[in-house]
C-alpha cells in the first residue's frame, strides 16, 4: 500500500475523471478501481468481489455517518454510494 499526502488533489481527480459533483476530501485507488471520498468498507469489499464495469465508487461531500463522519447516538443521514465510469455516467451503487 502506498500513501501519499499532496495539497492540492485537483490534478490527481483528473487524471481519475471523477466527475466534479462527487468530488470528496479523500481519493484512493483500489483494485483497479478508483474510492472517492467516505465509501463504506464493506462496499469496497463488495465492489472488489462483483468487479463491475464502472470506473469507481464515490460518496460525495461527508455525510454525517459515513465511514470517519460518525455522530455521538449514532445518528446520521442518509446518503448514496455513486457508481462512475470514466465518461461521467453516474448511477447508485449502494444506499446508508
């Protein structure tokens, strides 16, 4: 695994063609596939077992009760999980 902290992830959002509505505050690549923003792991897993055609998972903004965005009483909002391809077609992948 290799981990890198850089001030500025426009250029790395780009060469991935993340659309710009799901950019969040964090970018990986996994697998071959590209996890924008606060993705569950268990959907990782997922997505890595069922190795669908798209170019990644993104979970846009960060949700109140996503993974590291967690409330005290543990309440949070409901949020998706988007699918992406590389042309910029979006759909759900997963809903929390």
């Amino acid at each position: 695994m290799k981990t890198e902290d850089v001030d500025d992830l426009r250029p790395i959002k780009a060469k991935h063609r993340i659309p710009q509505a799901l950019e969040s505050c964090h970018t990986a690549v996994v697998g071959g596939y590209v996890i924008e923003g606060h993705v569950p792991a268990d959907v990782i897993k997922r997505l890595l077992r069922e190795r669908p055609r798209i170019a990644g998972l993104a979970v846009p903004g960060m949700p109140a009760g996503s993974p590291g965005m967690e409330q005290p009483g543990g309440r949070g909002e409901r949020y998706d999980i988007v699918a992406f391809e590389g042309n910029g077609t979006t759909r759900i992948y997963d809903r929390r």
